[in-house]
C-alpha cells in the first residue's frame, strides 16, 4: 500500500499528516482545499475498497 505523504492532494483534500496506521490501513488529517473544512481520512489496504 502506497503511503500519502504531507501536501499530496487526494479529491481536493490536502494531506497534512498521518495521525496514525493498524490492520484496517492509514488515518491522515486532511484539509479540504475549497472549504477549509479539516478531516480525518482512512486509507485501507487495497482488500478494503480504497478510501472511507
């Protein structure tokens, strides 16, 4: 699984980092670009359907 890295943009959402990983994938603090809104992305291995 490909790690997101801080400043990559996925779906107009901003990465700013990682808050932390386990069995179900990744959770990264994002920010999204047009509305400032900031949220928490789950990245789950490729089994799992991509992003949730």
């Amino acid at each position: 699984m490909e790690t997101l890295q801080p400043g990559q943009v996925i779906d107009n959402y901003h990465i700013e980092r990682e808050l932390g990983s386990g069995g179900f994938g990744s959770v990264y603090q994002a920010v999204h670009g047009q509305i400032g809104r900031r949220v928490a992305l789950n990245d789950h291995p490729p089994e799992g359907g991509g992003f949730g």
